[in-house]
C-alpha cells in the first residue's frame, strides 16, 4: 500500500486497523468525528455539525470522489476523502482528513493517507495531489512532507478559528 516507493512510510502502530469505503450508515460516527474539537480545529468545519446535515453530503457524494474511513477493531477513528478536479484539471484531486482526538499519533493518519494515496496512483491516475494545512499544525504538515507533499504558498488569514484567522499552506504531491 506504499505510495511513494522511494520513501515508503512506516507500518502503523496498532494493531486491528482496517481502511473501506464510507457508507451512509457511518453518518452518526463520522458526524461524532466533525465534532471533536481536535478533529474541528485542523478543519474549516465550524463546531456542531448535525447529523442531518453530514448525512446529506454523504449521500451526494461529488463525481470522482473517493472516501474512507479507518476502524480500529470496529469503531471509526479516521476518515478522507479525495475529489478529483474536472475538464483539463483531472489529472489533479483535493484530499482531506483526520484522526480522532484520542487516537492521533499512533500512525493512524500514515495508514489512512498510505490507502488513499495508493488508491490515487494506481487506480484514479492521479498525478497531482493537493491539499490545504493551517501553518500551526506541525503533525499534519509532517505527515504530509513524508508522503511527499511540498508546501507550495502560504494563504494569509486562510480561515477564521477560535476567534481570529490562521494561515494556512497549500501543498502538491506530484506522482512521476
């Protein structure tokens, strides 16, 4: 599942984690995900997301999308999702994600963002891969840059968090 065979990434730390497909019936523990202030504050996703609400936007899922989850022995602890680009930009695809609070840095996201790259390259055809990260999220950026991503620009006042805006940095993995 290595998405760059020059510098594959680690096997994860626990044991039990398995990566599918999202399905509509996961609207109430990905909604629990949205929620968690962790999970919120690496998002542009305001706090008290409703069920309803994710469910519908699971329901209608973009053309090209790709979305996961992680379980570790059943329970969700992560989800992505990639949305490929149309017309002379469907070389390219968005990815976003993230961890529950109380399961970040035990390679959860290293096993998330392996499957979602490996789906990327050797299935979509995705040659670029791009994403958006506030500049205070030292983990996230350093996940990233494992997997080959390179900061690309810097947003200035990107989004409005807890009271005041964060920059954030775009950044590209290109698949040779």
């Amino acid at each position: 599942m290595s998405a760059n065979q020059d510098n594959p990434p680690e096997k994860p730390v626990l044991k039990g984690l398995s990566v599918r497909a999202l399905r509509v019936s996961d609207a109430e523990a990905v909604t629990e995900l949205m929620n968690l202030p962790g999970y919120r504050a690496g998002t542009l996703r305001p706090p008290f997301q409703s069920l309803d609400a994710v469910r519908k936007r699971m329901e209608s899922p973009s053309p090209g999308a790709l979305n996961l989850v992680v379980e570790l022995d059943g329970r969700i602890v992560a989800n992505a999702g990639m949305n490929r680009f149309e017309g002379r930009r469907q070389h390219a695809a968005n990815i976003g994600m993230g961890v529950h609070d109380d399961f970040t840095g035990r390679g959860i996201g290293t096993f998330l963002m392996a499957a979602m790259l490996d789906a990327a390259d050797n299935w979509h055809d995705i040659k670029r891969m791009e994403l958006t990260v506030y500049t205070d999220n030292d983990a996230a950026i350093r996940l990233y840059e494992k997997f080959g991503f390179e900061k690309e620009g810097l947003f200035k006042s990107f989004g409005y968090r807890d009271g005041h805006y964060v920059d954030a940095y775009t950044m590209a993995r290109l698949r040779a």
